[in-house]
C-alpha cells in the first residue's frame, strides 16, 4: 500500500493551520504536505511537525497573489525577479522544515504573451529553480494542471510537463502527477504512471468528479494504489482533496486501504 500525506491546505481545515498537525498525526497520517506555509511563520510550523512526529514532504513555491486568482508566475516574463524571491524564501522554509522537495506552479499565461514566450520563461524559470534547489538537495517537481478547473493553465498536460523536464536538463527536476487533474485531462492513468514511473517523484490524490476523497466518483483508486505497489512507486501519495463532508467522516478510504 502506498503511503499517504495529508495535505493540510485542504484536509481538516475545520480547525486552524497549527492544529491540523494534531488531527493528521490521530487519523493516521505519518506526513503531510502544505501548498503554501508563508503565511505561518517558520518556526511554530516546525514545533507542530516535530510534536506530531510528522514529516513534511513538500510545499510550493510562492505563487503570486493566489486571493487574487493567480495560480503560478513562473511563465510571465514580468514577475521572474518576483520567482527568484520566491524561491529564496521557499527554501528558507524547506530548511526549517525539513521539505526534500518543492513543486513550482507554471501558471496562467497572460493573455498578451505568446505560447512560446511563455514556454520560453518556464525553461529558463524551472533551470534557475532547478539549480538553487540541487545547492540545497532538493528536488524541483513541475505539476500539470487541468484547464476545467484553472482556465489558461499553462501546464496542462503529462507530455508537456516531460518535454519541459527534457528541455530543461536538470537531473532533479520531476514531475508531480495529481491523479485527479490528469483524470480530468488525459485518463489513461495507470499505463501513464507506469510508463513515465522514473520521472515522477510525487503522486496526489482525489476522485472525480468533484475533487472529493478516494470513492466518491469514478477513479477505482483500490486497482490505482495496487497498481502503484505492482510498479514500485516508492514516494509519498499526498492527500489534496476536498472532502465531501468533514474531513473524519470521509477518511473510510483510508482505513480499509
């Protein structure tokens, strides 16, 4: 069976960030993940982890004015100074934290800005990020992205993410490959997953429709995590998904995995 990582953004968001720690740790968990922790100060994110015994197995990079709609600045060829800032507080945050990895969001494509432009900031964005990261041990991951949910999402596809990796050239640069996104774009989940296996370093998981917990739509997610054993995915399976109800009352999935 896979391991899971609750992803605290999403999942028990009846309670405040800090406390989510706690409720994670009880229900099972032995890792979570945080999309973006910048708001919380370093060090009681820390405490909360170490207490809990938690590891943490990823965030992201800051991704510009998320409140605001944006979804990733790494292909607008305005902001690349902005995402080099990101990514020094990102690994400020990776260090405290223990993260071994951190997944840039390409974002929406300006609608001024052509595809090859765009494509053009992402390379020389991801080779950047990729480098500072490997000074630090860290893995970069780039995430694919459905249209449905994120009109305009730059990255949108498995085989545009890898013809990325490819271009770009770093040896820790990886894919991360969120099963319900690509549901949404591609289908054809497993043979993806097993064909492309050495390139993906992170998996996250919800059904489809809705973007609810594993049974609850059309993904057959006991075939997908016995699939991931017979493959030999070793990583994380981060939990990114908005319960249908509370976050206890819909943890079944877990439990009889």
């Amino acid at each position: 069976m896979p391991k899971f990582a609750a992803n605290l953004s999403m999942l028990f968001t009846e309670a405040p960030l800090l406390e989510r720690f706690e409720r994670a740790a009880r229900a099972g968990f032995a890792a979570v993940e945080i999309q973006f922790p910048y708001d919380t100060p370093a060090e009681p994110l820390q405490q909360a982890l170490l207490r809990n015994r938690l590891t943490l197995v990823l965030h992201n990079l800051p991704a510009g004015d998320w409140a605001a709609g944006e979804r990733g600045i790494a292909c607008h060829p305005d902001r690349v100074d902005e995402f080099r800032q990101g990514i020094d507080r990102a690994l400020a945050y990776a260090a405290a934290l223990g993260a071994p990895q951190l997944n840039c969001l390409a974002g929406i494509r300006p609608a001024n800005v052509p595809a090859d432009t765009a494509r053009h900031v992402l390379v020389g964005n991801l080779r950047y990020a990729a480098l500072r990261l490997k000074a630090h041990g860290l893995k970069l991951l780039i995430e694919p992205i459905n249209t449905y949910d994120i009109p305009g999402f730059f990255v949108n596809g498995t085989r545009q993410a890898l013809d990325l990796i490819a271009e770009v050239g770093a040896d820790n640069l990886f894919l991360q490959y969120d099963v319900y996104h690509m549901q949404r774009m591609e289908g054809d989940l497993a043979n993806t997953l097993a064909a492309n296996l050495e390139k993906i370093a992170h998996i996250q998981i919800a059904d489809n429709p809705g973007r609810h917990e594993p049974g609850t739509g059309e993904i057959n997610f006991d075939f997908l995590f016995a699939h991931l054993d017979r493959i030999g995915y070793i990583g994380w399976v981060g939990c990114e998904y908005k319960p249908a109800t509370t976050t206890e009352a819909g943890l079944g999935w877990l439990t009889e995995s």
